[in-house]
C-alpha cells in the first residue's frame, strides 16, 4: 500500500469516529433535556394537607325526576382538615325545574364550602342563557354566545354560587350581550330555580335594532331605525317569561325621543328582539309618571300618562302605543301649538316610520290649539274640542314624515274657536276677539296636505254659537252643517243646512239654509228665511246680515209685519203694518229700512205703493218714492156741512170715505200726523177728483179702537185709533174737479169735517157746464151740495146750484 494511501484511509476513519462520537453525545443531550421537560411539566407534589385530588368532579340539584342543575369540574382538591375543596375548570349546567333551559356558567377556579354549599368564584365568569330548544337545534353550540338569537351573554367576576339555593350572586361590574343588543351594571343576582337574573344597579342597556332576515339593508322608503339605551337603577330579567324590568327612575332614549317612567317592562320575543315596553308609575301617590318626548325638526312632542305601552316589530319599529290614566299631550310646531288630554289613547303606526297612522282618543277628551301670533300687536286664534271620543287619522307626508289627515268624533262633540281681532280692511269689529262654538252628535274635521285645518263636517242635532265684540250673543241649531277653516287660523265659512233656526238677543230667524262668513260677520238665510224681533217679523227667499254693522239685506218675495200696534214707526192704524217687496235693506242700529221693487204697505184701511218706501223707524218717518199710490181714510163729516138747507140725515151707517193718493213721491211723519206729497199729485174720492204739484195731507186719530186681542182699551193704556185725514193742503196749480164742476187755484184746503174746498191764490176759478165760469179772491165750495162762496172786490156772495148726491 502506498503511503498516500494510506494517508487518506486514515482521515476517513477520524471522520467517522468523530461522527459516531458526536451521535452518542446527540442522544444522550435529548434524553437529558427530555428529562428536564418532563420534570418542570410535572405537577406540583401535593401539599402536605392535601387529602385528596380528582380529576373530574360532577353534583347536581335534582327536584323529583328532574334535574335543575349540574356542576361540573374538570379538577378537584381536597384538603385535610378543610370542609372545602378548590375546583377548577368548573362549568354549572342550569335546566331550570321545567327543564326548558340550558343556562350555563363557566369559570377557571372555585372554591366549594361543603356544609353551606357555597361555590366563591373570584376569576373572571361567563353565563350564558339559553333555552334547552336552542340548545338541542345546535344554534346554540355553534354560534358565539352573545350573537345567536335567543341567547345572552353575561360576563363578570367574583360570583358565588350557592348549590342548595342555585343562586349566584355577584357584586362586580356585570357585562352582557344579547342578538339586539348589550349592557352593563354593577351586581348581579341569579335564580337558577326561576331563570331569573338580577341587575343589582346602574343599569345600561344598549338596543341595534334587527335588520329582517334577508335583506342586507333597508329599504329607502323606510325610516332608519335607531339605536335605543334604556338605564335604570335595577333590572329585573326572567328568561322563562322573556321580560326585563327595570326599576327606576329608569330611562330609554334615542337621539330624539326621550321616554322616563319609574319603571320600564320590556318583553321580548323569543330571539331577544324588543316586542313591549310598558312604562308605569310608581306606586306611590305623587311619583313620577310616564313621560316622553320627542323632538323632529322643528316640533316637539310631550307625553305623560300614569301608564304608557309600546309594541315593536322584529325589525325594531314601533307598530302600535298606547297611554292611560290622565293621558296629556302637548306639541308645539311652526305656527301652532296643541295640547290634548284624555283618560286613554291608542296608536297605530306606520310600518317602518314610526310615525301614527292612526290615534284614538277616549274618555273626557280635551283639544286645544292656539295658532302662533303672525304679527306684532296680532293675538293668537285658538281651537278647543271636547267629546267623548276623538279618532285622528294621519296620511305619509315625505319620506319619513306623516301629516293629519282627519279628527272625527263617533260620539258628540263640541268645539270652540276664539279668533283673534280681524284686520280693518276686513270690515271686522273694533279690535277685540270673537268666540264661536259648534256642537253636533257628530264632528269631522279634514286637514289640507299642509296639516292645517281645512273643514269642518257637522252632522245631527248641530248647534252654533257665535259672540262677537258690540254685539249680542248668536245661536243657531240646524240638522247639518260644516265650517271652512281659514289657513292662516279660525275659520273663514260657516255653512248650516235644513231646519236652521237662530237666536241673536231679542231676534230670532229661521230658514232652509244658513251661511255666516267671519271676514264681514255676514249671515246669509236662504230658502223660507224668516226673521223675528220684539216688534217685527220678516220673510224673504234670501234674507242677509251684517253682525258688526247691524245691516240687513232680504231678496226675493220680502213681507214684513210690524208687530207694535203702539210703539211702531209708522201708526196708520191700531193693527200690524205689512210691507211687501222684491227687495229690503235696513239696518236695526240706525232703525232705517228700504222696501224696494213693487213694495206695498198696508195697516188698516191705510194703503201704500211705491218703487221704494223708506222707514226711519227711530224719527217715525216714511218715505215713498217712485208712482206712489196711497190709500187714506178721511175722518168723518160733522152733521151740517154747510151754511145752506140741512143735510138729510143718514139711514145707517155709511161706509168710510177713502182717498186714494197718487204721486212721485211722499213722506209721512207719525209724530206730526202729516203727510205731504210731491210732483204730479193726483187724488180721487168718492166725491172729487184733486191734481196738484204738492199736497200736504193732516190726520186726527180716531177714537180708541179694541186692543190686539179683541178687548177695549184701557184709560191706563188706549191703542189709538186710525190715522183719518182731517184737513189737506194742495199747492201749485191746484185742480179739483166734482162731477161737472172745476175748480183751479194756486192752494186749495181740504177741511174733512165740514166737506169744503177753499181755494186761494191765482186767480182762483171754478167752471161749470151750466152756471158758466165764477171768478173770485176766494172761492169756497161745499162738496155735499152746491153751495159756492165767493169772495171778489164786489164782497162776498152765495150760490146754489143743487144738491150733489152721493
């Protein structure tokens, strides 16, 4: 072999020992290490007062055949001289006496007190609650506890646990979670027997609305629905029933409504989403009741009531409210504020918007809104409604908004406008504010797409009644009727149907129909409308007036009846004056009344047409104006009429002399028992024929006739007889004219009780056929017979024709 050889078999041999060497040490490091390992690993050696160690340990609390709890520990110590033992890994598996749970309570180490049954659990602890339903679905297991539907998360520390009781007990803050939503409080109490769980104080719940099973977001249409906390000083939570309830003063919010209460119940549905929240009042007089508040844009909403109740959707919207017990509500918005109060209110609710749909009001309901000053110096109009039963109505206004639609009351109702002072150009009263009230079996008001009020629909048995500055109190009564609502506040038209009747102090009126108008305190009466007053009555087709100013215009087939025989403006005759016409305008401040279109008056014998015929009933004056035909009776003649033979003496009584009038115009003053006649005056009576420019007529009343019901008058009070003409004065281009006989002069007088004629200025003449033509200074005539006096510069001379038959 050669010496490189050699060589190089030698290396290769090093190597290998050198390998071999490093392997052998290689094996023995791994087992040392292992050793090692295995040692540090190992448990602790036990303690000397250890008496015994367990592995697993399980107990439960059976009731009859069931078992109402478990404990379950992965590890127990027991310890010598110590009626206690540690555990760990310790899990409490709660099924409640019906078995329907599968509440559990998880903790790394407890300490168990044999003899009390006391379990102390200083770590940190997780209870999870759940039924025994979702327990055996699986949704329980495979889900986090907290997330899964139906099931509650509570997180804590420092528990104990007692086995005999199965109560747990903490007074560490406390944390919990739930599919809808989380809280925290300080102390906690739990009932394995019950399933309840305490919230010892300083309650906080945080609730996220559900989003519906299948739909990643909400539709536009839809109000978003927001997050709610809800805080009280203690909460009480039974899984078996599904209720928190919160004692107070306990709270829930969002960011815009506000709901306190001295306690709060929130029911929940079977996945932990909120069904009912009902607010109560505490149990003392005088605590605080339910109230709540809401805020959206620029409105507000108050609520109080002694109990108030909410229903919600799976979704987390409010489908339906309800108050009771002295409900008050106030909200104020632009322009208006409202307030209302009832013993019971009801809502339903828009799906998804949270908004009323529809909200009933029962018991002693009580509306009121006052309309916001729109001007410096303006007041407010305000509305008040009271009834039994009052249901709003509300439409979708906008995205997430509603407005009113409608208020009806099933039941009767009344409700009353004060309205503030109406602007001078409105020919409205002097400043002050008016009242009205409408009353009906029914009401029924309709809201325009602004939410202001627009109509008002009365139906049965409706009652009116209206009270306006410097005028007297108004009523009426009608079978139906509605009013139209101004939409700056009030009311602006006031219409009454069939069988209207109306009181407004001394006066009274009726008809078909009625319209009152609030801009000129207007009252229209249709179809059969008459008016009564102490001393007249009026019936038209159409009769009109004007509340402030005391006007009063009537159309269409007028009749008026003066119904003072004694204190009336005009006394022709101890009987009522009718007045007929097309048209009449008066005015009962003034006492001033204008019959126009064919008018004719009538009272007694006395008989009056005209165009027109004015009454000034305070001056007791009439004014005829526009071909006047007058009817008059002339008081009767002495027994001698004359200076010649004497008159044949009647046989019976004679029928009254009338003198019918003619002319444009012609005014009659009562206080002076005189009348004058102007332009174009022509008057015939039985006996002459008299034409003139003027004529002026003088009456004497005849002697006291019976009273209105047929009796005598009295000494102490007369009626007074019937205006009768005793004299008449015509002037300007005076014609009388008997049978064939003529007279003419500037005047001629008239004396009734003596039947002559004296005419005077001119050249007065008279003609006749037979006798020729008599001139004189004075010429006097005697109608009954044919004396003539003439009185010329030659003196004074008789004569004597025949006598006048009549």
């Amino acid at each position: 072999m050669k010496k490189s050889q050699a060589s190089r078999y030698a290396r290769w041999s090093a190597a290998v020992a050198i390998v071999l060497a490093a392997i052998t040490v290689g094996v023995y490091l791994k087992r040392g290490y292992t050793r090692y390992v295995e040692h540090r690993n190992a448990p602790p050696a036990a303690p000397v007062n250890v008496e015994r160690q367990s592995t697993v340990l399980t107990f439960s609390k059976v009731e009859g055949q069931r078992t109402v709890f478990t404990v379950e520990a992965s590890k127990s110590t027991e310890f010598k001289g110590l009626n206690a033992m540690d555990l760990e890994g310790v899990r409490i598996t709660i099924f409640g006496r019906d078995g329907a749970r599968h509440d559990t309570m998880e903790t790394h180490a407890c300490r168990y007190t044999k003899d009390s049954g006391d379990m102390d659990c200083s770590g940190d602890v997780q209870i999870v609650l759940m039924s025994e339903e979702e327990w055996k679905s699986g949704t329980g297991k495979s889900a986090a506890p907290g997330v899964t539907p139906g099931t509650m998360k509570i997180e804590t520390r420092g528990v104990a646990f007692n086995r005999t009781s199965g109560e747990a007990k903490t007074d560490q803050e406390v944390r919990f979670a739930f599919s809808n939503g989380t809280g925290r409080a300080t102390g906690a109490e739990y009932h394995a027997d019950q399933g309840a769980l305490r919230l010892q104080r300083n309650v906080v719940l945080h609730l996220t609305p559900a989003v519906p099973p299948g739909s990643a977001t909400r539709k536009a249409s839809l109000a978003p629905a927001e997050p709610v906390e809800v805080t009280g000083s203690r909460m009480d939570f039974s899984r078996d029933t599904g209720t928190m309830y919160l004692s107070g003063p306990a709270e829930a919010h969002t960011q815009n409504r506000r709901l306190t209460a001295a306690a709060l119940l929130l029911e929940l549905g079977p996945d932990f989403h909120a069904k009912r929240l009902l607010a109560k009042s505490g149990e003392n007089a005088g605590s605080a009741r339910p109230e709540f508040t809401s805020t959206q844009r620029a409105s507000t909403q108050h609520v109080t009531a002694n109990e108030m109740s909410a229903n919600f959707s799976p979704q987390g919207w409010v489908t339906g409210a309800e108050a009771s017990g002295q409900v008050a509500a106030v909200s104020q918005g632009p322009g208006e504020k409202q307030d209302v109060k009832a013993e019971f209110a009801t809502a339903d609710m828009f799906a998804g918007k949270n908004q009323p749909r529809r909200l009933v009001l029962k018991g002693a309901v009580d509306a009121r809104t006052v309309a916001n000053a729109t001007g410096a110096g303006k007041g407010a109009d305000s509305r008040h409604l009271t009834t039994d039963e009052l249901q709003l109505e509300f439409a979708e206004n906008g995205r997430n908004g509603v407005r009113l639609a409608s208020a009806f009351t099933p039941r009767s109702g009344r409700i009353e406008w004060n309205e503030s002072p109406l602007a001078p150009a409105s020919g409205g009263g002097p400043g002050k504010s008016s009242q009205t009230v409408v009353q009906a079996n029914q009401l029924a008001m309709q809201f325009d797409n602004t939410g202001k009020a627009s109509r008002l629909n009365a139906v049965g048995n409706v009652q009116t009644e209206r009270t306006a500055p410097g005028s007297e109190k108004q009523t009426a009564t009608a079978k139906s009727g509605f009013v139209e609502m101004n939409p700056a506040g009030g009311w602006s038209r006031m219409d009454l149907t069939d069988d209207v009747h109306l009181n407004e102090g001394s006066r009274a009126a009726q008809a078909d129909h009625a319209v009152f108008t609030r801009a000129d305190q207007s009252m229209l009466l249709t179809g059969r409308a008459t008016v009564r007053d102490a001393t007249s009555l009026t019936s038209a087709q159409k009769i009109n007036f004007w509340q402030y100013t005391g006007d009063m215009r009537a159309e269409g087939g007028v009749h008026s009846t003066d119904l003072s025989a004694r204190n009336g403006p005009v006394r022709l005759a101890p009987v009522p004056a009718n007045i007929s016409s097309d048209n009449l305008s008066a005015n009962n401040k003034t006492g001033r009344a204008i019959y126009t279109g064919h008018a004719r008056l009538w009272q007694g014998e006395s008989v009056m047409e005209a165009d027109s015929i004015e009454i000034l009933k305070n001056e007791r004056v009439l004014n005829a104006s526009g071909n006047v035909n007058a009817v008059f009776p002339q008081a009767p003649a002495s027994a001698a009429t004359s200076p010649g033979p004497a008159s044949a003496a009647p046989s019976g009584p004679r029928p009254p002399v009338l003198w019918h009038a003619q002319s444009a115009h012609l005014t009659y003053w009562d206080l002076q028992n005189r009348a004058r006649l102007d332009q174009n005056v022509f008057v015939q009576s039985p006996d002459e024929k008299m034409s003139s420019a003027a004529l002026e007529l003088f009456f004497a009343r005849a002697p006291a006739s019976p009273s209105a019901n047929g009796n005598a008058g009295t000494a102490a009070s007369p009626l007074p007889g019937a205006q009768q003409i005793s004299r008449a004065v015509a002037t300007g281009g005076v014609v009388v004219q008997q049978d064939e006989r003529r007279a003419t002069a500037e005047r001629g007088e008239y004396t009734a009780s003596d039947g002559k004629f004296v005419m005077t200025g001119g050249t007065p003449t008279i003609f006749d056929a037979s006798e020729g033509t008599t001139t004189g200074r004075q010429l006097t005539f005697f109608l009954a017979d044919a004396t003539i006096i003439v009185d010329s510069e030659n003196g004074s001379r008789t004569l004597t024709r025949h006598r006048v038959e009549k």
